[in-house]
C-alpha cells in the first residue's frame, strides 16, 4: 500500500510545480490549434457499464477535490464514441488532461506513447511498483521513438480477460451437465452445435449455440485474439521484432479463421451478429437467444448479481478448452489503464490525481463497482473477501484463467495496436462470410496488411 508519506510528497511536487494556469509545457508547439483554456483539470471516463462503476470514479474524484480544492470537469463518454471522441480532440489540439477507455490499451495508447503524445508517469509507479503485479507494470512501459526508450505512460487500475458462458438451465433440459462439457478443443466446441439441435427439435427453435461476434466491434478481435492463441500464432519474437514470414504463421491464422467463421456459416451464430456492437452478445445471450458467449470482462454475469436464481442457480462461467495440440489454454490479460495527454497544461495536477485513485483502496473501491466484471492489478486487493468468496461461480472461475496468461502483443511491440484499431481480424472474417474467399486467402490477406503495418512503423 502507498505510504501516506509518499503520496503527501507527489500532492507537494504538485504545490511547488508551476501551477494550473501556467503549466504549458508546449510553448515550443505554437503551430498548434490552442487548448482550451480553463481553471479545470479535465477528465474525459469511459461510461460505465454499470451506474455503480461511474459513481465510484465520482466519489474518487469528489473526495480528490475536496482534498486538494482543485476544480475538476469529469465528463463520461459513451463505449462506442470515447476512442473517437480523443482522436477528435488530438486532431484539434484540444485533449483532455486525463483519460481513460476500457479499450484505449488495445488500440491507441501504445500508439500515443509511442508518439511522445503521453505524460510519463515513472514518478508515480516509483512508489507503487511493489503493490503491482508484474504483468501491469510490463503492459505500461512503452516505447517512445522520440526519447528512443522506453518508460511507464500510464497508470494501470485493473485488468480483464475473455470468459466463456452458458445456459445450465438450458442444456439440464436435454440432459447435459457441466460434466458433459468437454474440454479438449474440437469436441467443446461442436458440443454447442449439438445442444443447438436438441433445443431446437425440442422447446427452443430460435437459439443459437454462440453468441460470438462476427462485427466491427472491438469485442470481436478481442475474442478472435483467443482463437489465434489457441492455434499457436505468434506474430512476434520476444523482443517484439515481427516473425511474420515464419512458415507457420499462415497455417495458424488459416486455422483459427476457419474455426472462427464456420460457426456463423454452420448457422450456429445468430446472422444479425455480422452488425454486434459490443453489448449485443450480451443481450443475446441474456435473452437465452444464444447458449453460450464469449465476452471479455464477466460483465455478463455481472448484470444480474442482484438475481440470485440467475446469477448462482442459471448462468455458468466455464474454463477455456485446451488447445487443439492438447496443451492448456493462456488466457490474454488486458490491462486497463489511464493517461495524462502530452499537451495538458496541468501536467502536475493531473498526476496528483493518478497518484491518489492509483492508492489501493481507491483502486479496490473503483474495481467493485465493476460489479466484479475487472479484476484487481494489485495481488494483495484479491485478499478481500469480494474476491475470495468460494460460493461465486464466476470470479472463481475467472481467477484459474488469470492464473495461465499472457500480455497482448501491443505490450511488445506497439505496432501490434494498428493490428488490432484497424480491426483487421474482423475484415478477414467478413470477408470470408459475405466475399466467399478462403480461409487461406482471408489470413494470407490479413498477414500482407500487418506486414505493411510493420513497414510503417519501422
């Protein structure tokens, strides 16, 4: 836990630093749209997905307030425009002082940091590197090409992975079980379409046994993302140079694209998935229109915490199958994390206020309210009983997933998050959905694309 004395210590850098109206770090940048000019330290928040979640960040930040008598403007923005919202506001010159997005990691804050578009928070991680885990350090310490180095860019406050849900109540009434399930690759997965069948010759002709995404939504490369785990792709080295002419490379995508489109063209998909926001897999499976969902964060159960008959009694969370080549599956852990924009004048401000929700029990406080949909990125937080509870059917489960995992590619090489923001996963399903190509010629497509992403970047 932060010591008192290490947080007074960065509020007094804040009170010796330049002040609010006069950080500009970025005299030298006049050529520049100006910033808006304001007494406030803005905050622009992804909108939760639960009320609890926006009312935890209001609390951190009311009592912040109230603490420093700093002003604040803490504006939340939807899922579908808060990424878009920030690239607007580059483009004009005019960003936020702080931001946060449940998806920024996977798509824009590498890019950012590699831009030396990003504050650098060393400072504040300094006194708090013992209290992280080691993957939440690692997914913020990014290359600049500027400084020619890397460093921490951002504050990491929780972490998620992809889970996997079902129906028991559904599938009890064709007989099946949780012990039915099977748990190497090929069989798990055709064990949906079967069930499908049954529900639909007996009490269910409108189900689907998936609810996977097959749209632009960031949800599907998130989940394909596991798909191409299981079939062993790696497209980097461990130093994050790029392996994409290894022989193996357009096997491996070949496979998981195949996998992955053949349920949508085996009718075991509900068609209107091809159009998935990110919240639609969750409405169609909460409407028992599809069986099963994969879904990052456990925001599926979540939503009905306060039904215990559906949330403990009818809702599953269910462990990954093993690989097709037998070995155990790694789940692909995202850390969520916040930044602070290079052009903000209130630099030292703003970092005052990433040091104070970044305390433990702010970070806790923040993390239930997720409804248990995140996870803690401090070990010790998993101490609490919230977490420890042994009745839960799905944080149970979910923290055996988070014992086998690994970082996103971005986290080794940032190019990897133009990968993922131009959704290109998502173009090479569509394209062998509705263009009728191959799953060779999809994934040799998708590879030459990410090849000429990392000739861009070079």
């Amino acid at each position: 836990m932060m010591r008192r004395s290490q947080f007074i210590r960065l509020f007094y850098l804040f009170l010796l630093g330049l002040g609010l109206g006069n950080c500009d770090n970025n005299s030298s940048k006049s050529t520049k749209p100006s910033r808006e000019v304001s007494n406030e330290l803005r905050i622009w928040w992804h909108r939760g997905f639960y009320p609890e979640e926006s009312e935890a960040i209001e609390k951190i930040v009311a009592n912040w307030k109230q603490n420093t008598g700093i002003a604040v403007r803490l504006t939340f923005i939807s899922d579908r425009d808060v990424v878009g919202e920030l690239k607007n506001a580059l483009s004009q010159g005019n960003p936020p002082d702080i931001f946060f997005s449940e998806t920024a990691d996977l798509t824009i804050v590498p890019h950012l940091a590699w831009n030396n578009q990003l504050v650098d928070v060393s400072e504040i991680l300094e006194y708090l590197k013992d209290s992280y885990s080691e993957n939440a350090l690692k997914s913020v310490y990014y290359s600049n090409k500027v400084d020619k180095k890397r460093s921490y860019y951002a504050v990491p406050i929780m972490q998620r992975t992809v889970h996997l849900h079902y129906w028991k109540d559904l599938i009890a009434t064709v007989g099946q079980t949780k012990e039915s399930i099977p748990s190497d690759w090929q069989r798990f997965w055709q064990f949906w379409g079967e069930v499908q069948s049954s529900l639909r010759a007996s009490r269910n002709p409108d189900i689907y046994a998936m609810g996977l995404p097959m749209s632009f939504s960031t949800d599907t490369f998130d989940i394909f993302e596991h798909f191409l785990e299981a079939y062993n792709y790696k497209p980097l080295d461990e130093f994050g140079e790029p392996l994409l002419d290894a022989p193996l490379i357009v096997k491996t995508v070949t496979a998981a694209l195949e996998k992955y489109a053949s349920f949508y063209q085996q009718q075991q998909v509900p068609p209107e998935a091809l159009n998935w926001t990110n919240a639609d897999n969750n409405v169609s499976f909460l409407s028992r229109n599809s069986l099963m969902s994969a879904n990052p964060t456990l925001s599926i159960p979540g939503s009905q915490r306060n039904n215990k008959q559906v949330y403990a009694e009818e809702i599953a969370t269910i462990i990954w199958p093993k690989k097709p080549n037998g070995d155990p599956m790694k789940s692909i852990t995202s850390i969520k994390q916040v930044i602070i924009l290079e052009a903000s004048d209130k630099q030292q401000a703003a970092k005052n206020f990433l040091s104070y929700l970044a305390q433990p029990q702010n970070l806790q406080a923040y993390t239930k309210g997720s409804q248990g949909r995140f996870f803690p990125v401090m070990p010790k937080l998993l101490e609490d009983p919230f977490w420890q509870d042994s009745t839960d059917p799905h944080i149970t489960v979910a923290l055996k997933q988070f014992e086998q995992t690994r970082l996103p590619y971005q986290v080794l090489n940032p190019a990897y998050s133009e990968v993922l923001s131009d959704n290109i996963w998502a173009k090479a399903i569509q394209k062998i959905l509705l263009d009728g190509l191959s799953p060779e010629v999809a994934a040799k497509q998708a590879i030459e694309k990410i090849e000429n992403i990392w000739d861009k970047w070079k």
